[in-house]
C-alpha cells in the first residue's frame, strides 16, 4: 500500500529521469501500416450486400424484369409525341446518370 509520501517520491523521481526520444517518424510509419478494421469490417459488409443483391436478382428474375420495364419504355416513347417532349429536363436526367456512373467507376479505381 503506498501512502502520499511515496506517491510524490515516485513523481519526483519519474519526473528528474524523463527524457524525450525523438522517434524521427517512426510512430506515423507505424501507425498508416496498422489494419483498419473500421475499413475492413465496411468492405465485409459491402461484400455481403452486393452477394445478397445478385441473389435477390437472379431469385426473382431481375434480368426479365428490367427487359420488360425497358421494353414498355421504349413503346410508350414510341406512341408519344416529340414535339411536345421537354428536352431540357432529358438532359438533365442524362447529364445526372452520367456523373454517377463516372463517380461509381471512379471509386472502383
């Protein structure tokens, strides 16, 4: 058990022996080549998810129902008229489909 005494001895002692090692980088080179977990556990579950998406997918016939959407699509731009057809929003929705398939891409490299 140690008493008030031998605390503030410790303390006098620890503090006339400190002294300061420069570690020249050393600690920042071992921390950025620690495993991130956080990072590890994100791309885990990222892979679960896109496994369980192409399971649902191929389960209920993903594939046939976005050919019938886009087939309905395409007839029922087919029997609109053009000339009546808001272009500037089309180019919005193009230019938006566009950024996040090159952002999605981007993030791939």
């Amino acid at each position: 058990m140690t008493t008030d005494k031998d605390e503030k001895m410790l303390k006098e002692l620890f503090a006339s022996c400190k002294q300061d090692v420069a570690d020249d980088g050393f600690t920042r080179r071992v921390m950025r080549r620690l495993p991130d977990r956080d990072l590890r556990l994100s791309q885990i579950w990222s892979a679960c998810c896109c496994t369980l998406a192409v399971v649902l997918f191929v389960a209920f016939d993903g594939a046939g129902l976005l050919l019938g959407a886009l087939r309905q699509g395409v007839e029922a731009l087919a029997h609109t008229d053009w000339t009546q057809a808001d272009l500037g929003s089309l180019a919005a929705v193009v230019v938006v489909a566009l950024f996040l398939v090159y952002r999605k891409v981007a993030s791939m490299a």
